[in-house]
C-alpha cells in the first residue's frame, strides 16, 4: 500500500461519525437556486441549503434560472431531505430527492446553473464530472467567459473569522473562512493567523475549528492568542 493510500484511509477512520438524519415534506418556497423552504406533515417549515452546490446569487447572471430550475422541479413536490448537521441560520445542509428519486443537487449541476461547492474532503469526484460536463456543453452559466463564483461574489473584503462549531457556520462562507488544514503536518491556520500560507494548493478546507480539532488536527503555533483557541471546546480525540 502506498504512502497517498495509507494516508487516505488513515483519514477515513479519522472522519467522526456523523448521524443521517431525514426530513420529509412538500416544497413549499424556492427562495434561490440552493435554497429553499419544506413544510413537513406536522406543518413545521425547514429551511434546506442544498449542500456540495452553489447556485449563482440572485444578483448574479443566470441567479434567477437557477431559481426557476429549482422551482420547476421541487415547488409543491413531496421531497426528501437527507441532511447531517445544520448551520448557524439553522439550515438543514443536505441533499433534496425529488419524487422520482433524483438528486435537486445533481439535476442543478447538470442544468449548468450551479456550481461543485468543493467544502467536503475528499471532493466528490461524481460531481465533479457532471460540472464538467456541463461547463464541456456550454450549458447555463457556463455560457459566460469568465464567471464568477458565488462564494467569490458574496467575499468579504476582510474575511470572517472562523466559528469555533458547526452550529455557528455559515455554510454560504465555508471557503471565504480561509481555514485551512495541512495533511502532512496535521496542522490548521487561518488568515489571521501569523505567516498564513499564499499557496493553498494541497490544504483541506474546514468549515470551523472544532471539526479541524476532530480529526486530529492542532493549531499551528502562530496562531497562538487568538481568542478563537480560548472558545474551542474541548473534544475526545
């Protein structure tokens, strides 16, 4: 076995167990093309964030295809709602199975009107391929020369500081964080942090501290004070 394949399920094991958890229920708003609201039986109203995607802002082009999409698939449909965790607008992150056991995700990949939000590690090489294939058949907002990802286009000139919990995680902000993981010395910074590497080439992108420190990964010295460190709870390792 070689040292890429032992480090990589060395990793899989260190991936904390995380429970699946469902919510069924009619669509009831599409607010954007990854967004939307679902009212279960009980009439309690879930707003889900589609997760692994990013659909254009609605300021942005193709913002409001993205939307009609969305609507014209999942709008008064019965769906299902695969989700592990929420973030700190209590969205359910997760995946929307539409009536005939399609994937909304997937269905806004293929469409050209999102793109692979690559915050999960390892990155889904499945919807790599269908943004691929969207972007080789000029569909959506692939149309543009140079467009502009929504997570760019919502940047920060000063970027946030990284939440400490995944319950106060903006899942929209998961990459403007910076916080950033290197798998070789299992060490994690972010920009506020002294020395902050230009080259991010190879790091794991995290969405907040606690998820870092979870899977065996320390806070490199410079970033020694921070205020972030003193709000970390302390977690089994």
């Amino acid at each position: 076995m070689g040292l890429k394949t032992s480090l990589l399920v060395l990793m899989l094991f260190l991936v904390p167990q995380v429970e699946l958890k469902t919510v069924n229920g009619e669509v009831v708003q599409v607010q954007d093309g990854d967004t939307l609201t679902v009212k279960t039986e009980r009439n309690r109203l879930h707003k889900v964030r589609l997760a692994d995607v990013d659909a254009p802002e609605m300021g942005q082009p193709f913002g409001k295809s993205a939307r009609r999409l969305a609507t014209d698939l999942a709008l008064e449909k019965t769906v299902r709602v695969n989700y592990t965790f929420k973030d700190k607008y209590d969205r359910l992150i997760g995946e929307v199975f539409l009536p005939d056991g399609k994937l909304l995700n997937e269905e806004m990949l293929k469409a050209g009107l999102a793109w692979h939000y690559r915050v999960k590690h390892p990155h889904s090489s499945f919807l790599e391929k269908l943004e691929y294939k969207a972007w080789k058949k000029n569909l959506g907002l692939w149309l543009q020369k140079a467009p502009v990802p929504p997570w760019e286009f919502r940047r920060e000139n000063r970027p946030p500081s990284p939440p400490t919990i995944p319950e106060n995680m903006d899942y929209d902000l998961f990459l403007s964080y910076g916080l950033l993981g290197d798998p070789k010395t299992r060490i994690y910074e972010w920009p506020e942090c002294k020395g902050y590497p230009k080259n991010t080439k190879g790091y794991i992108n995290f969405g907040n501290l606690s998820d870092a420190k979870a899977l065996g990964y320390k806070a490199s010295p410079r970033c020694e004070g921070s205020r972030l460190l003193s709000d970390l709870p302390d977690l089994p390792m």
